[in-house]
C-alpha cells in the first residue's frame, strides 16, 4: 500500500480515537462518575460468582468504590497507550529514526493530555489536572515501552526465521 493512503487511513484512525477520548472527557463528572461505578461494580460483582465468596451487597459496593478510582485510571492510561499507538503508527508514515517517532508518539500524548484537561475545565463537576496529564502521558509511555518490546522480539524472530531457511 502506498505510503500517501497509509497515512491518511492511520490520521482518520488517529483522529477518530481523538473524537473518542474527547467524547468520554465531555461527559459531565456525574455521567463519568456513574459509569466508571457501574463497571466497578459489575467487575466486583463477577469475580464474586466466579469465585463464590458469598459477598453481600454491601460488601461488594463498598469493594467497588474503592477501586473504581485506580480502574478509572487504568481506563485513562489504556486511552493514551493506544493513541500512542496511532500516533506512533501514524509518525511511521514519514522518514525519521525510529526513535523519533517514539518520541513524537508521546510528545503527541502529552499534547493532547494537556488540550484534553483544559477542555474538562468548561465541563461540570470536571476540572483540568496536571496529575491526570502525568497519568494519561505515563499510559502513552508504557503503552509505546510495550510497543518497542513487542516490536524487538518480532524482529528477532524473523530474523531467526530468515536465518533459518538459509
């Protein structure tokens, strides 16, 4: 495929997850609130089927609140390590070394981190943090760490596998 219609199929792909992220920060904080304590809740509520530990109702959403913050959290970094993802997918489509385009994917994520809390502080019951750009940039970078690693191992298996058929 032509390196003109990559880029413009990986910037549409880009763009898109934009608009995503973009829609989840313009959910007032209560809508947010709610979703992230459902989902809490039903995680909590599963693994208490799975595993029969007889929880009461209580128990579990008193489980469920206290981990609804690192799960929104985690949701965040999960964001940020695919756009990072794009980002650096899409940054391949121009001519640089490639650890140029590790650092342009994340210089990307931190940008966008930083546009996307401002925009949360015209949001209700949201406000612009400078932790959650650190939370949301440290996504992009362990998802691009994961990414280089993944990257470096399939390397070397084609390379044995090249090797191998000679």
């Amino acid at each position: 495929m032509n390196k003109t219609v990559m880029r413009l199929i990986l910037g549409i792909m880009l763009a898109g997850w934009m608009i995503i992220i973009f829609w989840f920060s313009n959910q007032p904080a209560t809508e947010s609130s709610e979703i992230s304590g459902t989902i809490s809740y039903r995680l909590v509520e599963d693994t208490d089927e799975i595993f029969n530990w007889g929880l009461t109702t209580d128990q579990i959403g008193n489980i469920a609140g206290n981990i609804e913050y690192p799960i929104r959290k985690a949701a965040h970094m999960t964001e940020y390590a695919i756009l990072g993802w794009l980002a650096f997918a899409f940054s391949g489509t121009f001519e640089m070394r490639q650890k140029v385009h590790y650092i342009a994917a994340l210089g990307f994520a931190f940008c966008y981190a930083s546009t996307d809390e401002f925009h949360q502080l015209f949001i209700p019951g949201r406000s612009g943090q400078f932790t959650d750009v650190c939370i949301d940039t440290a996504g992009a970078a362990i998802g691009l760490l994961l990414l280089a690693i993944l990257l470096k191992i399939w390397r070397r298996h084609c390379a044995k596998s090249a090797h191998t058929l000679q």
